[in-house]
C-alpha cells in the first residue's frame, strides 16, 4: 500500500498551509489574473490589436489609447491583453510536454536501470553541458523561426531536469516497503508505478512545473525579442519589446509595459512555484537554511 496518507486529508491539510502563504497566494492571484485576461481577451481589449493607424502612431497615453500606441497606430494595452493569451499558451504547452518527456524518461531510467539509465542520463548531460538559452537558439536555427519553433525547441531543451529528479525521487522510492510488498503480490510494473511510484514523487514535479512554466515564458520572449519566435504582426510580449527598441527614447511606453507584462508574469509562476514547495514539502526551506 502507498505511504501517502487519505486524499482527502491530505488535501485539507495542504489548503489550510496554502491559505497561510502569502507569496504563494499572491502568485496564485496574479496567475488567475492572467488566465481570466486571456480567456476575456477580446472583451477587455479597447481596440483591434491588429488595426493600423499611421495618423495615430507613437500617442503618448491617454484615455482612449491607456498604454499609448505603436509606430503603426496599434493600441498597446490591446496588443498586451492578446499576448497575454500567447505567452500562457506558450509556458503551459511547452511545460506540459517537457513534463511528459522527462517525467516518462526519468521513470523508465530510475525504475529499470542498466543500459536504458545509462543511455537517458548521459544524454542529460551531453544536454546540460550547454546553457538552455544556447541549445535553444540552435535548434530554431535549424528549424527556422517561429513560435511552433520555438515551443519545440524549448521542449527538446527543458526535459532534462524533470527526468534527472523524476530518477533521483524514483530510486528512493523504489526501494520503500510499500513498493517490494506490491512486488510481492505479483503486481506488474506498470500497476507499481502508476499507484505506487507516481504519486509518492508529484509533489516535486508540480513543484518544477509551476517554476518552469515561467522560465519557458522568459526564454519565449526573449527569443522573439531576438526574431527568431513570434513573427509580425502577432502580438507577441518579446516581440513588442523588438519592435519598439527603436523608439525607446521617443516613445518609451513601447518598451516598458511589454517588459513589466513578461515581469509580472515571471513573477507571479515563481512566487506560486516557491509558495508550492514550502506547501508540498515543508521541511524543504528548513534544510536549505541548515
């Protein structure tokens, strides 16, 4: 049988830690913030942030264009509202499939070992031995820019460090009581790690998750602010910063709401991903400060 204890209480329990960790709640606020822009996007948007206005270009802000306009008379706040709906959909897709990359792969090297372990964590390392940021530049060089691109890229990049503490956790776990009883009874390995190995390593992967959906949202903006991911007229955060650098003396508003969206939202995973490790895992920050 699992160690976890009954769902239910463990659920109450971590509701009642979240409730008292105001970093956690004030990301999970900012977060929720987020998604409801993006599901509301064209309700909250003043105007069409893809009509062009040459008479109107680089206003200042003002009631009727709050965050000013482009150098093509794009409304700014309408344009960050809609990039809203693509940096999310940017870190969730990618975070979602680097998981299920690495959290598959992490399982199959920790619980089976021998050849498929040394295989998986030697290509771990041949990919952690360049900075994330480079391999992923490579890589959409290769396949040519674009935000596809550039999600695929970060996904081949950002696997690595699920599989290494998915088999760090499953070579802990596997050695527990629960889990050579389960062996003992003939339950298969499939059985093992679906209701015996998976839900006891979760809480660390959730964890990762919620931290990296962050990551992949900065490096995603910071590839389009290079040209390599989102491409015009998309209204794309880094993409935004790109195209008004050219105007940052004149027209600063260009630069900075663009950057304090990416901020805000970087800020709000990490603050929810930090607030989640002391929930899950309290004695994590008492061992860091030992």
């Amino acid at each position: 049988m699992s160690v976890l204890p009954s769902k239910s209480g463990t659920q109450t329990r971590l509701v009642g830690r979240l409730s008292k960790n105001r970093t956690a709640l004030a990301g999970l606020v900012v977060v929720l913030f987020l998604v409801l822009v993006a599901v509301f996007a064209p309700a909250l948007a003043p105007h069409d942030p893809y009509e062009q206005n040459l008479d109107k270009a680089l206003l200042p802000l003002s009631p009727e264009y709050p965050f000013g306009t482009d150098d093509l008379g794009r409304c700014v706040l309408s344009r960050i509202i809609f990039g809203t709906r693509i940096s999310l959909r940017v870190g969730l897709l990618v975070t979602a499939l680097t998981a299920f990359l690495g959290v598959g792969l992490g399982l199959v090297a920790g619980y089976y070992g021998g050849l498929a372990d040394e295989i998986i964590m030697r290509l771990v390392d041949v990919l952690l031995a360049f900075p994330g940021l480079v391999l992923a530049l490579a890589f959409v060089g290769l396949l040519g820019p674009g935000l596809f691109n550039v999600m695929l890229a970060l996904a081949l990049v950002g696997w690595t460090s699920y599989a290494r503490l998915v088999r760090g956790a499953v070579l802990a776990v596997k050695a527990r009581e629960f889990v050579e009883s389960a062996r003992a009874v003939g339950a298969n390995d499939l059985h093992i790690l679906y209701r015996h190995i998976v839900p006891n390593i979760s809480a660390p992967v959730i964890v990762l998750a919620t931290l990296d959906i962050g990551r992949v949202i900065l490096t995603a903006a910071s590839l389009s602010f290079l040209g390599l991911g989102a491409q015009p007229p998309v209204a794309d955060w880094g993409a935004m910063l790109n195209s008004g650098k050219a105007f940052i003396r004149s027209a600063p508003h260009l630069t900075v709401f663009p950057g304090l969206a990416i901020m805000i939202a970087v800020m709000a995973f990490n603050f929810l991903g930090d607030g989640l490790r002391d929930v899950l895992d309290p004695w994590q920050k008492a061992r860091e400060l030992a």
